[in-house]
C-alpha cells in the first residue's frame, strides 16, 4: 500500500481552494472522505469541470471545441497545456489548469487510469452532442449519461481502487448520475434558457412537444398551465432512477463513501419534490434552502436515513399530486413503488411505529404524510390538576400574571414544543 499522504505536495492547496470556490457545500462532503481517495475525488472533479467549462463556452467555435473535448484525456498528463475559457472562478480554473495536472499527476496509478478512461468517454460524448440537439428520451438518456452517468462509473472506479468498495454494476452508477443531473437539468429550466448567449437546452422535445411549440414558451405566463404539466412530465421521467440509487448506495460499505454518495441523492429527491407542479421554476430560482441542505448533510449517515429521507419528499410530492394532471397516474405509481421500497427495507419501522401509534391520535394523516392539528386540551388538564395549579398559583402571584393570561401563554408554549418535537421526531428534515 501507498503510504498516505494528508496533502498533495505543492498544489494541494490550489486543488481544494478551487473546489470550495466551484463547488460550494460538495466540497465539505468530498473532504470528509480518507486522504488518498479524497485527493483522487477532487482531481477528478475539478478535472470533469474543466472539460464542462470547455463544453459551456459558446464563444469557443466548434471546430476548436471538438477536437479540445476528443483530447482532453491525454491534456490531464501535460502540464504545459493550456486553454483559456470560461468566466469568473472556472476562468482561473482553467488558467492554472497546470496545478490540476500536476496533482493528478501525483495520483496512484489506478486512480489516473480510471480518470483518464472517463475523461475520454465523456469528451467523445460532448463532442457528438455539440452538434445535436436533445429530440427523444432516449437521446436525454444518452446526454445525460456522457455528463453524469459516466462520473457514476468513474466514482465507482475509484472506490473500487482505493479497496475500500467492491465494484459496483454500471447501470447503478449509471442511474446515480442520471437522477443527479435530471433534478439539476429540471431546476436550471429558466437559468439555461435566459442565458446569454443562448446556451444549449437538455429538456428532451419528446417531452415538451406534448405541451408547447417551441420550449421557450414554458416561460410565458399565458402557457402555465401547460409549463407544470411539462415540468410534472419531467420530474416523473427523473423518478424513475430512485430505486437503481437505493440498490448502489445500500451495497456501499465505507461510512465517508456512503454519505458522499447519499447526499447528493437526498439532495436531487428534495429538488424533484420543490419543482414538482411548482410555476416558480419558470419564474425564479427554486432552490433547497440553505438551513434544510445543512441538515440533510448533517442527518445524512445511514440507510435508514436515506430511505426515511426518500419517504419524506416522495410524500410531499404526492401530496402536490393534481388529479386533473395528465400524468398523475404515472407520477402516482412511481411515488408509491419508492415508498414501498422505502417501507419495505424495514428501517423505516420506528419512525412508523411513532406514525401509526394510538398516543398520537391527536395526529391527523393525510396521503399517510404526518399532516396533524393539535388542540391543546392535553396540557390543560394537566395544569387543571389541584398540585400543579398551586405551584402554579405561586409562581403566578410571584409575577403578577393571572391566571387565564397564563393559561394562554402556557398553551402557546406547550404548543411550541409539542410542535418542535413533533417535527423533528416524526419529519426529521424538516
Ligand atoms: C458529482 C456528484 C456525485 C456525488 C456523489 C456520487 C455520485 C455518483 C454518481 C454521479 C455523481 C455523483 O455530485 C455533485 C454534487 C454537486 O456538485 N453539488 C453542487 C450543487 C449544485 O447545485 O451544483 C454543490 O455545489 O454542492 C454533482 O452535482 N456532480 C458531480 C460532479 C463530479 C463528481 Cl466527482 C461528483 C455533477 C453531475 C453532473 C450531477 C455528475
């Protein structure tokens, strides 16, 4: 074994600088993995981003860009290539390119390989998409596999070389990266069509031919209607990847692994649920806010809570369900096979144990989501007791407060944290 080493020698700190700038709250996730597969991840992803800033830059005319996308794998072993693209941090990422190829050059064998080889793939990918626009699912499929199924494979590659994993079956890593990439390609709707200069679209015409003309008219207020029973169609077709994810991230068997892997995922089931029938995508950002991604990092440790996650959003996604939507049937089915899925690991059972359990008849189910009211008479009675209003009474005449103002002030507080309980035992995201 290769002794470990805590940094890369001398562009180490470039490395990580340059990830925490590209990759905000990812960046905390990779470094939690052990050093030498951490450095691994990183190159990797700062290497995939490059190559996606060469993909992005439409200034970049298309007899320069190809050849740049077909080579890129070879470009990683020489530090003196350079080509300047891109805006802001990727600018800098690719001006100092050299440093990334320097610490990929300090990699493990394995782990250059298992770069390289992805590398190329999704170099030739982009390549044949530069020209292509996304007509049928099929041809989504395809796309998203070049951009995001592949760093599944690539991922799993690398775990594999680190001998802490077993190697994973391709089309599970394969659909890892294709959940990812349909939320973020659902979500950037109204970002990727604004951009100028026009950037290319990956909503597949196969899907919004059913509700408009030319995809751009999912932003008029006119098509709203239309533009959510487009965006349902979309997250429904993304759905269908949840159960490869379970199967992937329920064989890993390293704990920093695991939760590198699960994030991620929890974070794109959550992303499906905000857009789901949600107009705001075609109006603004819609994002998992700050304080809810923290605690899916933070909450985010074992199988359980994966699949309890999973439940959560799946049901707060059903719960968005219209009727009258064209594809609420589908979108239906799909939600039900990864709740049962979810119910039937049999990890989910406490949490529905405290659900289905008499004491909290007082809950109200709704789309078996812990909807509920609270009317408070509970605690009431309780300081009705003869004890407890003369503890009570003192303390009152103690502070000047009657006692039907304390009778309020007591409810609203019992409320409170009869409500905070409740929510973070029985819906623990939030
Ligand atoms: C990723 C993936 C990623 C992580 C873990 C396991 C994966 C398995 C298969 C495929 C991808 C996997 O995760 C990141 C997450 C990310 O970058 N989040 C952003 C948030 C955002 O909105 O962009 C952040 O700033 O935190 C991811 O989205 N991609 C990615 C890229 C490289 C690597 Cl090594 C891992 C991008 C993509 C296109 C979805 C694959």
């Amino acid at each position: 074994m290769r002794p470990s080493r805590s940094h890369l020698s001398l562009t180490g700190p470039f490395c990580y600088t340059m990830l925490h700038k590209v990759s905000r709250s990812f960046a905390l996730v990779i470094q939690q993995l052990d050093t030498d597969l951490r450095n691994a991840v990183c190159i990797f992803y700062l290497v995939l981003r490059a190559l996606d800033t060469v993909e992005d830059d439409t200034s970049i005319p298309t007899e320069v860009k190809v050849p740049i996308l077909l080579a890129f794998h070879s470009h990683v072993y020489d530090r003196d290539w350079h080509f300047a693209c891109g805006t802001n941090d990727y600018k800098v990422l690719m001006d100092q390119f050299h440093l990334v190829s320097t610490a990929f050059l300090e990699l493990g064998k394995g782990y250059q390989k298992a770069i390289e080889d992805i590398t190329q793939k999704m170099g030739a990918g982009m390549a044949k998409f530069i020209c292509k626009e996304v007509e049928t699912i099929d041809d989504y499929d395809e796309y998203c596999h070049y951009v995001a199924g592949l760093v599944g494979l690539g991922l799993s590659k690398l775990f594999y070389a680190s001998g802490k994993e077993d190697m994973a079956a391709e089309d599970l890593s394969n659909s890892m990266g294709l959940f990812l990439q349909k939320a973020n390609i659902i979500r950037d709707y109204l970002e990727d069509i604004n951009e100028i200069p026009k950037s290319r679209m990956f909503w597949p015409r196969e899907i919004w031919s059913k509700y408009v003309n030319k995809l751009e008219d999912l932003k008029y207020e006119e098509n709203s209607v239309k533009a959510v029973e487009c965006l349902n169609d979309m997250v429904t077709n993304a759905l269908t990847h949840a159960e490869d994810c379970f199967k992937y991230i329920s064989a890993l068997k390293n704990p920093a692994i695991f939760r590198f892997c699960a994030i991620p995922q929890v974070m794109a089931i959550g992303t499906l649920a905000l857009c789901y029938n949600n107009i705001e995508v075609f109006r603004g950002v819609v994002k998992m806010r700050r304080g809810l991604t923290a605690k899916v990092i933070d909450r985010t440790n074992k199988m359980s809570d994966v699949y309890g996650a999973f439940y959560d959003f799946s049901c707060m996604l059903k719960s968005k369900i219209n009727k009258n939507d064209p594809n609420a049937t589908k979108t239906l089915s799909r939600i039900n096979a990864i709740q049962k899925t979810c119910i039937d690991s049999g990890v989910l059972n406490r949490r529905l144990e405290i659900l289905h359990n008499p004491k909290w008849a007082k809950l109200q189910f709704n789309h078996d989501c812990p909807t509920f009211h609270y009317t408070g008479h509970h605690f009431l009675v309780s300081l009705r007791q003869p004890i407890n209003k003369l503890v009570i009474g003192g303390i009152l005449e103690l502070l000047s407060v009657s006692m039907g103002e304390a009778y309020v002030l007591i409810e609203v507080a019992f409320l409170c944290l009869y409500a905070v309980f409740l929510l973070d035992s029985v819906y623990p995201i939030f």
